[in-house]
C-alpha cells in the first residue's frame, strides 16, 4: 500500500492533502510519508524474513533527519559513507551496531572514529583500505568486522 493518494480529486500524503501543505509551507518543496518508508522497510525485512538480515538505508541518498528516524523506527539502520553520516545516523537515534561504513576513500581518522562508536561492520573495496583498517584497529587495540566487496569481472 502507497500511502500517497488521491481523493476527490486532490492528492494526498497520508491523510494530509498536498495542496494545504504547499498553502502553508510554500512551493517547491519534498513531501515524504512515514507510513510508506515504514512500509517498505517492512516488505522488505519479510521478504528477508528466511534469512539472518539487517536493512540499512543509504544515508547518501537522503540525510533528512525526519527521514532517517522513520526508517530507523521502522527497524532499519544506516549504511554511511563518512564520519558525518555516522554522526548525522546517530543523531537520528540508529545505534552503533546497526551502521555498516561502506565506500572508498575513508581515512584513518573516519576509521578510528568508526570504530570508537563501535559500528556494526566495515565495507571494504580495496587491499590498500584494509590495510589502513588493520593499522588503526591495531592502534586501538580494537577488532574491526569488515565484508569485503569483490567485483569478478574486474581482474
């Protein structure tokens, strides 16, 4: 179920209609529904549901707090590409052990933060990063999971 709909001829966000938003707060403007980010989230954990599995909504693709809340309520954590997303998905309230840091170029610093809030899990896309990963859990005398990402077809 879509959350946005139309009745009487007017569009809606849950039950508020789109055009009394735009009276009120001005156009243009994003309009997002809890309800739906919720409901996908729960599509897609039973459609999981088999399996042992954690849901984590790409914080680069949209750091709207409001919309990080709702899908952490909605029992998803974050995948986070910086130290700023990981201050920014736990200020939205996603704890430590549901944030997986993907992506290149993370430095140490990232890394030694990453692993002083004792995130859930290191992506990593290069022997040169684990390296890096290595040197500073040894500093720290931490232990950092990681998933290594392989592309097959890259030789």
């Amino acid at each position: 179920m879509d959350f946005f709909t139309y009745k009487n001829g007017s569009y809606y966000a849950e039950d508020v209609a789109i055009a009394d938003i735009a009276k009120t707060v001005g156009t243009p403007f994003y309009c997002y529904s809890s309800a739906t980010l919720a409901r996908h989230v729960k599509v897609l954990s039973e459609s999981l549901s088999p399996l042992d599995h954690m849901i984590c909504y790409a914080v680069k693709a949209n750091n709207n707090l409001d919309v990080i809340r709702a899908i952490k309520g909605a029992g998803a954590g974050a995948d986070v590409v910086s130290q700023g997303e990981i201050i920014f998905a736990r200020k939205a309230g996603i704890p430590a052990s549901q944030i997986v840091f993907s992506g290149v170029g993370k430095t140490a610093d990232e890394m030694a933060y990453a692993l002083g809030e004792g995130i859930f899990q290191f992506n990593s896309e290069s022997e040169d990063a684990l390296e890096v990963l290595q040197k500073v859990a040894t500093a720290k005398n931490a232990r950092a999971s990681i998933a290594v990402r392989v592309n097959p077809d890259r030789v």
